[in-house]
C-alpha cells in the first residue's frame, strides 16, 4: 500500500485512498496558497480586500479536491466482482462527468455513457462504474485521454469481450474565453475488443446508448 506524500494539507483534505500508479503525489498546500495569492497579485488584484481575503486558500483547497482522482486505486475500485453469467451487455448511462482540461484548468463538464460485455461471466456493481468516472476525471488531462483510461482500465480488471465508452461534453474553455461558442458538445468514443472489431456490434450498442 503506497500512500501519497502530503504537506500541511487541512484535515478535512487529508489522502486515505491508494496511488493508482507508483510514482507519489507530493501536495504541497501552503505552496499552492501562496502561489494563488502571488497569481492574484500578478494580475493587479488587492489580495487583503475582504472578498479575496481566503480566496488563495479556497482555491488551493478545491484545486486539490478537484485532483484527487491521482490517488485513487483504479484496481481497487473494480476488484469487487459478482458471477452473472449473461450474453449481453452491462450499459450505464448519463454518468455525470466534471473534469479540469489540463490546457486552462478550466472545467469540461458532461456525461459519460459505459458498455461492456462481460468475458468471464463477472461483472461489478453499477457504482463502481461512476466512481471509475470519478477517479480518472479528477484529474488535469483532455476529454480524449479521459475517455480512452475508462475504457483501458475496463479492459485491464474486467477482461471483457469488448468495451465501449463514450463521453459527452462542453468546454469552459470553449464558452468563456477563446471563440465564446455556447453550444458546442465534444463527443469522444473508445472502442476495445468486439466493439472495436465488430462494426455491426459497436453501431448496435451505440444505437441503444443514444
């Protein structure tokens, strides 16, 4: 069990959840406070106003929620498994996504659709899905890259004969800075095994997903 390094993080903050991967997330809060404080200030702020007095603090707090998906055990999550035997696909849908993209750190929010077919007559309990969507969108990273970890680490724990996730979403990047378009929906899939193969399957389970 390998716990993440934290520094001078607020009780309520504190890591108890296992590093998907080896490598520690060293938390530094009062270096990220300090540095919102120093990035308000940069951008002509008055830091002691009342209004911005806490900000840095509340910033650096929720930015680190907002992360936490790094710490989470992906392995972990979907360890737990129920024999069902069954020929068809397990759907979840409209699982409600908030994610940072990694470019501006600004929020992508969605929904994401999750299908697979089970390849040794095991599945996981529905919830383990949606915590899945939580543990890789908490995370600084683009929708692309979301999208193809759920559906990777489905293939990893489950070995399913083939897995399908689909991803729905709008940019904030998109609709507050930049070209300021309202509406535009980003739509991301990844196909692995018999969904990816099978184009008869994959159009099939999409029909059914929409």
């Amino acid at each position: 069990m390998i716990n993440p390094i934290t520094s001078n993080l607020p009780e309520d903050l504190e890591t108890k959840s296992n590093l998907a991967e080896p490598d520690q997330v060293v938390v530094d809060f009062e270096a990220a406070e300090h540095a919102m404080q120093q990035f308000l200030i940069a951008l002509g702020e008055d830091v002691e106003r009342e209004g911005l007095a806490d900000t840095p603090r509340r910033v650096a707090k929720a930015m680190i929620e907002l992360m936490s998906g790094r710490t989470e055990d992906v392995g972990e999550i979907l360890s737990r498994r129920f024999k069902q035997e069954t020929d068809s696909p397990v759907m979840l849908r409209d699982i409600e996504l908030f994610s940072l993209c990694e470019h501006h750190l600004l929020p992508f929010i969605g929904k994401v659709h999750i299908a697979y077919l089970p390849g040794d007559g095991y599945v996981v309990g529905l919830s383990k899905l949606a915590r899945l969507v939580d543990a890789f969108a908490k995370r600084p990273q683009i929708q692309e890259q979301l999208t193809n970890q759920i559906a990777d680490s489905l293939v990893e724990h489950l070995s399913p004969k083939g897995v399908l996730v689909w991803v729905e979403a709008e940019h904030m990047c998109m609709k507050m800075r930049g070209v300021k378009k309202c509406n535009p929906v980003m739509q991301t899939i990844a196909s692995r095994g018999l969904y990816r193969d099978d184009r008869g399957a994959r159009e099939e389970l999409l029909a059914m997903l929409r």
